[in-house]
C-alpha cells in the first residue's frame, strides 16, 4: 500500500484548471521531487497532497485514509519550522514537520 497516493486530482480556480487529473504514488522509502515550470500548480500540488486544500474533484489518500474529503479540523496538520541545523536529515525534518495535530 503506498503511503501517500493522488487519483485523478483536479484543481479548478474558477475556469482556470491548474491540475487535471494528477495521479501519484508514493511508497515507503521513496524520494520524489516536484518540478515544474513557474505557475504549472507544483504548489497547488503539494497543499492538496499535504490536506491545506482540497482538490476540485480527485482524491488523496494518506496511509489509504481518503483526506481529500475530511473537514478543515480533521485534517489539520502541525508544520512548525524547524531550525535546519538540528534535522539530522531532510526525512527527519520532514518526519517532524507533518506530525498531525490530536
């Protein structure tokens, strides 16, 4: 199972479409970049991947918990900034960045 997975992710600013239909998918270990062009939606991507944003249509899974579709409160995430100097590793600040708030 992966542990993060984009399926036909959409994303519509009224008629303008900066995502359509964006599949991704992420297993355990792997190291993925997003590159892109200025105002291809590499940012949009990433707050809809993160749970900041919802997609227009599509669906995120997070552990294969669909977390396109939960509430504001349920999908909030705890994204303090960490000196870079005390991560050990990019993982391990990213570990530490995406903790979900209880």
């Amino acid at each position: 199972m992966p542990i993060l997975q984009a399926v036909g992710v959409v994303k519509d600013f009224g008629e303008h479409r900066v995502l359509d239909g964006v599949d991704l998918r992420i297993e355990k270990g792997d190291f993925v970049s997003v590159v892109g062009s200025s105002g291809s939606g590499k940012s949009t991507l990433l707050t809809i991947l993160g749970g900041i944003d919802r997609p227009t249509a599509g669906a995120v899974y997070l552990g294969g918990e669909n977390i396109s579709g939960m509430s504001e409160k349920q999908s909030r995430c705890t994204v303090p900034a960490p000196p870079i100097t005390k991560a050990k590793s990019a993982r391990s600040a990213s570990a530490f960045a995406f903790r979900r708030k209880e």
